[in-house]
C-alpha cells in the first residue's frame, strides 16, 4: 500500500478514536486549555502523528452547563487539526462541527508526499 493511504487511514483512525475516547468527559470552562493540551499530548503520543491542536469552542461549552457546573464535551464543542507522517507521505485531517449538517465532521484537509531527493 502507498505511503499516502496509510497517512489517509491513520489520520482518519486518530480522529475517530480522538472523538470517542474524549467526548462525554466532564469539563469546565476553567479547564478548557488544560484539557485541550491534555487531549493534544494523547494524540501526540500516538505512533505516527507529528502536529495536533484541540480547540474546544467555550461559549458553546458554556451554554451546554448543567445546573451541576460542568458541560460534557461534545462533538459540536470540538475543533481537532493533526498532521501525521508515514514513509514520504503526511496527511492532515480536521474534526469541525458543521453547522449546515448539524454534525461533528472528519475530512482530510492535505495530503502530499515528500520528493525522493529529501
């Protein structure tokens, strides 16, 4: 198999287990960045991946507050880009909640692969 469809199938695997290990855990918005960074290093720690940023949307967390102080982290709160690298190959994938859909959607953003001179 081409380096650029392992890149495709791993960045599509790191989204999706990104998705369902981190969401329903509670957050606050007091926490955001530290749980952004938190999930950022377990997808880092992940073989093959070389960039990951988690930005998770406060004001949406916010108005999902139960009465009970804390919001469970949700799809729709979720904005996931990484990077990662097999052989020659990098593949960059994105999670971004679109709103035309109503939907927590994963889409490939770039793939290339490295000339055989580098």
């Amino acid at each position: 198999m081409r380096d650029e469809l392992k890149a495709c199938f791993e960045a599509g695997i790191k989204l999706g287990a990104l998705y369902h290990q981190f969401t329903g855990m509670p957050v606050r918005t007091e926490f955001i960045r530290e749980t952004e960074k938190i999930i950022e290093e377990s997808v880092k720690s992940q073989p093959h991946v070389i960039h990951a940023e988690v930005m998770i949307d406060e004001e949406r967390l916010r108005k999902d507050y139960s009465r009970m102080g804390y919001a469970e982290l949700r799809g729709e709160h979720l904005k996931v880009e990484i990077t990662v690298r097999v052989g020659k190959a990098t593949a960059s994938a994105r999670l971004e909640y679109d709103e035309n859909l109503r939907y927590p959607l994963m889409k490939l953003t770039e793939v290339m692969e490295r000339p055989e001179d580098e």
